[in-house]
C-alpha cells in the first residue's frame, strides 16, 4: 500500500501540470483502491461553488461542466465540515444529491475528503463503489495523504494560473525582510540542481541563450565522460572486460549523437522552450518508448537515458549561474537561494536576493547581509512568474513590488539615494573608536567568511574579526579542500587582517549550511550532525583545519580558534586536545626552522541552551565565550531559523532569549572570562542596545552594520539604557522598545533604527 502510495505521490508532484497530476491522482487511486470511480472537484470560492475537475468513473463529458454550489450535495457536506465523511450508501443520506449528467446513479458507497492546505478549503476527493460498503480505515488514511499531496499542488498551480492569468500583482508582495536597503533592477530566476521528474515545462522568451546553455552542457557532460573515460583505462581496468567502461562509451556515443542532441535543440526552438524543459520532453519520450517493449536490454537502455538528462540538468542548471549576463544589474530569484550561490553571481550585478524558503537567519539570509544586498526570504510566490519582470525590492521592510509604474520606481530611487546618504555619513565616522557618550568603549569588529572587500586603512580601524565562518571557503569547493590548500584561504584572510585579531571558527556545517560533497539526510537537521559533533566524529577534518589554521598565523600571531554548536564539556575538552596536538606538532616544524609558534586564545561558542547550565564546567577549558545569538534564538525557543512558515515565531527579542543573554553575561563576570557576542542581534540598533545594557562590550557583525552600530553607539549614554532596562526588567518588551524608541528621536538618530 505505502509503494502504491508513494508512486501516486510522485506521478502528482512530477506532473507538468495541475490538470495532469489530477488526471493521474484519480486513475491511479481509483486502482490502487479497487474503487470503481475517484473524483476531484475544486472550489471556485468567488462563485461559492465546487467544480467536477477530474474523473475517472464519471462521464468524461461533466468533467469541467458540473458545478455543485457550496453546501449542496455529499460534496458540499464534506467541504462545509471540513471533514472526512465515509458511506456505505450515499443515496440515503439526506445530503445527497443526484447529478444525472455525471452518470453517478450506480454508485453506492462514497468516502469524501476534504484538500485543503492551510486551513482553506481548495476542494474535495472522492471515491466511490458499486457496492454498498464502508471504506476501511487504511483507505481513508490513504485518501488523506493523497489529499494533503494534492492541496500543496493545487495551491501552488492556482496562485500560478493568477498571476499568469492577470500577470499583474495587486499590491506589493510580502516576504521576510531578510537584508537591509532597497533596490529596483529587473528579476532573473535561478533554477536549481534538477530532478528530470520534477522538471517543469517553462517557456523562454530568449530562445538563442537557451540553445547556447544547451549547447555549453552537452560539451561539458562529454568532457566529463572523457575525462572519466581515461581515469578508468589508466587506472588499469582492461577496456574490453570493464562493464562500466563500456556504459560510458554508450553514454559518450548517445552525447555525440548529433539526432539526440538537434532534437532537444529542436523542442527549444520550435516550441519557444527553456533548456532543461526541452530535455524533459525529449528523454522521458525516449525512456517511454524504450520502457513499453523490447528485450531487458533495449528497457535497460532507458535508466541509461535517464542518467544522461540526469547529468545534462545538472550542467544547465549550474552554468545559469555563469550565464547571467556580466553588464545587467539583476535580483536572484529561487526556490531556495544557498550561500554558495551567492558567492558565485558576481558582486557587481548583484543588486538584490528573493528566495521563497529560508528565513531571517538562514545563511543565505546572512550572507546577502555580509556582502550588503537587500533581501526577502519567505515569499510565497512562483518564481517563474517573476523571469524578467522589473521589481523593487525592500528588504528593509520585506516587501516586492511587480512591474512597478515610473513614479513608484522614481520614489524608490529617491529613498535608496536617502540612505545612501545615511550610511556615507556613519561611514564618514567608520575610522573613530565607538565610544558611548557616557564614556564606555565597545568594541565592534567584523563577521567574514571571504576576504571581504575592504578598504585597507578601514580594516585597520576595526576592533577585530569576531567570527571568520571557515565553511564559506568550504562551501564553494567542489571537494574537501586540503590542508595546503586550506592554509592558502586562511592564510590570505589572517595576512590581509593582520594587524587585528581573528577569531576562526572551525568547521560548522550540517543544518542549513550541506557542502555540494559532503551531503548527508538527516529527518531534523537542526538538531542532527552539526558542526562540532561532525568534525569530532571525522578528527581528520578537524585537525587538518587547526593545523592549516596555525601554519597560516606562524608569522602573523593574530589567530584565536573557537568551535560551534557546543552542548557538552566533554565536546569542549576534545576538541581542546586536539587542537594541542595540532599545535605541538606544528610547534615541532616551526622550532626546526628556528621560529617560535603562539598558542591561539581558545573559545567555545554558546548557542545551545545547555552551555547556560554548564558554562562553570567550560570556563576553565577555554579562555573566551562567544554567543551566537541566531543558533541561541533557534534551540530556545525551538523554532527552526531557515523555516518561513514559523518566522513570526522566531525573535531574539523574546523575554526568555533575552533573559537567557542577560544570565550569560552575569554568569561571565561571575566566573571572569571574556564573552563576546556574534550573533545578528548585536548588528541591530536596539539589539546592540539591549546587550550594551547587559553588559557586553564586544561584538562582531556584518559589514554592512559595523557603520551604522557604530554611529549609534558613539551617541548613547549606555547608562539610561541600562536604567531603562533594569527598569522594564525584560518584563515588557515592547514597552521596553518604544522607549527605546523615543530615545532614538530625541537623538534624531530614528532613521538609523527604520532604515
Ligand atoms: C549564530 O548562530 O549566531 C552564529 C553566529 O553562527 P551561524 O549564524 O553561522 O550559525
Ligand atoms: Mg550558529
């Protein structure tokens, strides 16, 4: 029953479009459940009424003509109660309602469930049987998931038909504000790494680029098949006796056979097609007409097919990256924008960031924060409905506006020049030590992952680098790097920093942060194999990164290490030692080339809740604590910081995240070690505020924030803030704000909070 289920599922979710998933729902259902017809019928809200939108056990000629208004009939019924209703006779029920032209009268038994998705009722799935007999329990359970499946589908097809249908938006669009600023440029929709099954059939509008892309992809898919042509003969397999020698030479023969090839080239031109969608067509044809015949070994053939568009999406969809045109500013459009995307699109065209999943602080989010572009996460939109439309986007206030008229574009450019102005004035400061009016020095350095563009005489003005993220180098390798090679990116980082101290954080991936070679599934990644939990498992990788670490700071000795996702002492002492043995090793190399090594300060981050209760058993481990308030937010108040559909739930500023950080700064003082503050709250105005009043001096953020905290910082007296706090005891939190609020105005300092 569950692989039944599961091929249902995958034949809707594939489908090209809605009309042909539900056509396959209910054929497949029908037979899967040895029913004698399933319907579906979607609602037509506006009209009060359900549609006959797909049958099959119904006369094909009500399909799409029969309505039923809401509340009429069994299937009003079930959608008016929003719940499963299961018959042995439907025609007793004093709901029922006889439809002639639907042919329905030699059904007896019926089981309706409702699709819905978020609490809106889209329609109802049917099933029906001659005989008068109640559907079990594992039928209902079946009908259910399959509802659920199809709610997702038809919520997304429909919100795709209107936008298409209208092709305007009404309004601006709503998403999470993810990076400050606002930009207008024109949109261009990335696809991701394709799954043939899940490829859609879009149209282009450029059809020449597509043909080049498709072009660029099959001569890369046959350098790859060359290259791992020759890997296999000189690795000594004999040529005539090595099978998979022989199932590439068939993968190279089809890749060169120019009838492959024109044909796909032909669906884009002919049919006005994108790529990846003329591939689809083209090889699940040929894996059809290979699978309905022939011996096992012409049905064989197909997985081969499969393999090969397998390998030409996945060409397609990394060389858009490279295809974005060099000249055209542009906002990043997709599904699911990844940080290594963004590092890849060059910094000069990239005007904004849109993605539909993640969140306020998943890395993407983060990332586009590091290198300064407006973002919004979250939008529930399809993307493909925004290729090559003007937008404007503000990421300050989360909002997108479609194909907007010349006087919003206008207004927008005045407001982007405003703050430009805003900002050139706080960098006007960027050079002057971030001293409160009331005489209290903080300290502001720098969160990086890439030797970010600075200008050298304002690196030297920055009061260090408080987080380097050492899986950004990682993430844009296509292997894991080696020692050399890691000592050469640490190395560039430390000497173009050399006169502050940077703070490098091992390895943190897992979660939201998967490198392209070293993917793993895991049913709750948040909570899974993360950074310092993986590299203790894998010590080699832990290792080679202190050992690269320390030999890049042999002549600079500006290096301090820490380790993220800590939860346990033990994790803590591990990886202590280790980075001992790290060092007297590479102390030994040093001391032979007569050069004395430093031991880097060592610290632990806190961002998992148990390091609140344990921090006494660390301190005399390390000799710094470091928060990251965006992990801290996430395991507190167990709310996943990538997910869109929880952000409203996810605050730094919830009293148990706050009294959380002002208990981590007491506890510090008690127990006299060092403690800074990484996270993305201390980047905010009334952020930095609220620690400052904690407490914290130190602090390390984004870029693009330093100038702005800093300009702030050198105007408040740190002593009201801290008296308006302990007054408000952390007990009314937006009390709390809008007195920092009116603070800001008295120090006409409100457009650095709104902006
Ligand atoms: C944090 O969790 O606050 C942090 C600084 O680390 P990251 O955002 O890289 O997980
Ligand atoms: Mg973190």
């Amino acid at each position: 029953m569950l692989t039944l289920l599961r091929k249902i599922i995958e034949g809707v979710m594939g489908a090209p479009s809605l009309g042909e998933a539900m056509r396959c729902l209910v054929t497949k259902t029908k037979e899967s459940l040895r029913a004698d017809c399933c319907s579906v019928y979607l609602a037509e809200p506006e009209e009060r009424r359900f549609r006959l939108a797909a049958s099959d056990g119904l006369s094909p000629d009500a399909v799409g003509r029969t309505v039923l208004p809401f509340g009429d009939g069994l299937v009003g019924f079930v959608g008016s109660r929003q719940e499963l209703v299961n018959l042995a006779d439907a025609t007793v029920h004093p709901c029922f309602k006889y439809l002639p032209e639907t042919g329905e009268d030699c059904y007896r038994s019926f089981l309706g469930v409702p699709i819905a998705d978020q609490g809106r009722l889209l329609g109802v799935l049917v099933i029906q049987r001659r005989q008068s007999r109640r559907f079990d329990e594992s039928d209902e359970s079946f009908m259910v998931t399959l509802a659920a499946q199809l709610a997702s589908k038809v919520a997304h097809a429909q919100m795709l038909n209107r936008i298409r249908e209208e092709h305007t938006f009404s309004g601006p669009i709503r998403g999470i504000p993810a990076s400050r600023g606002r930009c207008v440029a024109r949109a261009c929709v990335w696809y991701p790494q394709l799954d043939l099954d899940h490829v859609a059939i879009s149209p282009t509008e450029d059809v020449p680029t597509q043909v080049e892309l498709f072009r660029q992809a099959v001569f890369q898919v046959q350098l790859d098949l060359d290259t791992l042509m020759l890997r296999i003969s000189q690795s000594g397999v004999k040529k005539e006796s090595s099978e998979i020698f022989e199932i590439f030479e068939i993968y190279s023969m089809m890749i060169n056979d120019s009838s492959f090839t024109g044909k796909i080239e032909s669906v884009i031109r002919e049919r006005g097609l994108m790529a990846v969608s003329a591939v689809k067509i083209v090889c699940t044809e040929l894996m059809e007409s290979l699978t309905t015949g022939g011996s096992s070994y012409i049905r064989e053939r197909s997985v081969d097919i499969r393999d090969i568009a397998q390998r030409l999406l996945s060409k397609l969809s990394h060389n858009q990256a490279k295809a974005f045109d060099p000249d055209s500013p542009m906002i990043l459009v997709a599904e699911e924008v990844s940080a290594s995307l963004l590092v890849e699109i060059p910094s000069k065209i990239l005007k904004g960031v849109i993605s539909v999943k993640g969140s306020v602080n998943s890395h993407a989010a983060i990332m586009a924060r590091s290198l300064s572009i407006p973002a919004v996460m979250g939008v529930e939109i399809p993307v493909d409905a925004l290729d090559g439309r003007t937008l404007v986007l503000d990421g300050t206030r989360g909002e997108i506006i479609v194909d907007p008229n010349q006087a919003v574009q206008e207004e927008y450019r005045e407001v982007i020049s405003r703050s430009r102005h805003m900002q050139e004035l706080a960098e006007k400061e960027f050079c002057q030590p971030a001293v409160s009016s009331d005489g209290q020095r903080i300290l502001v350095g720098l969160n990086a992952g890439l030797n970010v563009g600075m200008k050298d005489e304002e690196k030297c003005h920055l009061d260090g680098v408080g987080l380097y993220r050492s899986e950004i180098p990682f993430l844009l390798q296509n292997s894991f790097p080696t020692e050399q090679e890691q000592q050469g990116f640490y190395s560039e980082f430390l000497t173009a920093f050399r006169n502050i101290p940077v703070c490098m954080r091992t390895l943190d991936v897992g979660g939201d942060k998967q490198l392209p070679y070293f993917r793993y599934q895991e049913s709750n990644p948040a909570l899974g194999w993360r950074g310092i939990r993986m590299t203790l498992d894998n010590q080699s990788i832990l290792l080679s990164q202190y050992k690269s670490m320390l030999r890049a700071a042999e002549d600079l000795n500006n290096l301090n290490i820490m380790i993220p996702m800590v939860t346990a002492v033990d994790e803590v002492r591990r990886a202590r030692e280790l980075l001992e043995t790290a060092f007297q090793e590479v102390s030994e190399e040093a001391r032979a080339a007569g050069r004395e090594l430093v031991m880097p300060k060592f610290g632990a981050m806190i961002e998992v809740p148990s390091m609140l209760f344990i921090m006494e058993d660390v301190a005399p481990l390390v000799d710094f604590f470091s928060i990251g308030t965006n992990d801290l937010t996430q395991y507190i108040l167990a709310v996943d910081r990538s997910n869109s559909r929880v952000s409203q739930l996810y605050s730094p500023y919830h009293p148990a995240v706050l009294r959380a950080l002002r208990e981590i700064a007491r506890k510090s003082r008690e127990l006299d070690r060092k403690v800074e503050v990484c996270g993305e709250l201390c980047g905010e105005v009334f952020g930095m505020m609220l620690l400052a009043a904690f407490g914290y001096r130190v602090f390390s953020m984004n870029l693009s924030s330093i100038a702005r905290i800093r300009y702030v910082a050198r105007r408040i007296d740190i002593g009201r803030v801290t008296e308006m706090t302990d007054r408000n005891d952390l007990k009314d939190i937006p009390a709390l704000m809008q007195e920092f609020t009116g603070y800001m105005d008295e120090l006409g300092l409100q457009r650095f909070v709104a902006d």
